[in-house]
C-alpha cells in the first residue's frame, strides 16, 4: 500500500507540474496580427479584427483558451491522483 500511495503522490505532482507548463504557455501565446489578416469567414467576408501590439487580440483569447483547457485538465487529473493517494490509509 504504501507504494501505491507513493506512485499516486508522485502521479499528483507530474500532473501538477504539466498543469504550470500548459498555463505559462497559455500566457505567452500570441497569435500575430500577420497570421490572420488574409482569413475569410465562412460567408467570404473579413472579420472584425482588434489588433493590439501586433497581435490578433480574439484569435489569441481563442488559443489562450485552448491552453487553458489543456492545463484545467492536467491539474483535474493531479488532483484525482492526489485525493485517491490520501484516501489509501499508511
């Protein structure tokens, strides 16, 4: 027992750790004005763009988003790791 509660305390703290990784890339993604500026909607037409310092402000929110997403799922799985390791008795 007192290994498999080791393996999940150690299961708990990768997931965490890959849970600060995706949320330090969440915050430096930056989509670049450039990458979006030539994309057409689905009727044909340009979007409305705000564009702040260079970069696409919506199409960064979008990708920042998806980050987080991935990061709220690791820490999800760290924590289930981490409540199952505290409920092992020893």
């Amino acid at each position: 027992m007192a290994t498999m509660k080791l393996m999940l305390n150690w299961m708990a703290a990768v997931g965490a750790l890959i849970a600060g990784v995706l949320w330090i890339q969440s915050a430096r993604v930056k989509i670049l004005a450039s990458q979006t500026e030539n994309e057409k909607d689905a009727d044909g037409i340009f979007p409305a763009r705000i564009t702040v310092g260079g970069s696409d402000f919506i199409a960064t929110a979008i990708e920042q988003a998806r980050w987080n997403q991935k990061a709220a799922f690791a820490a999800a799985v760290a924590a289930v790791f981490q409540a199952v390791g505290m409920m092992i008795p020893g």
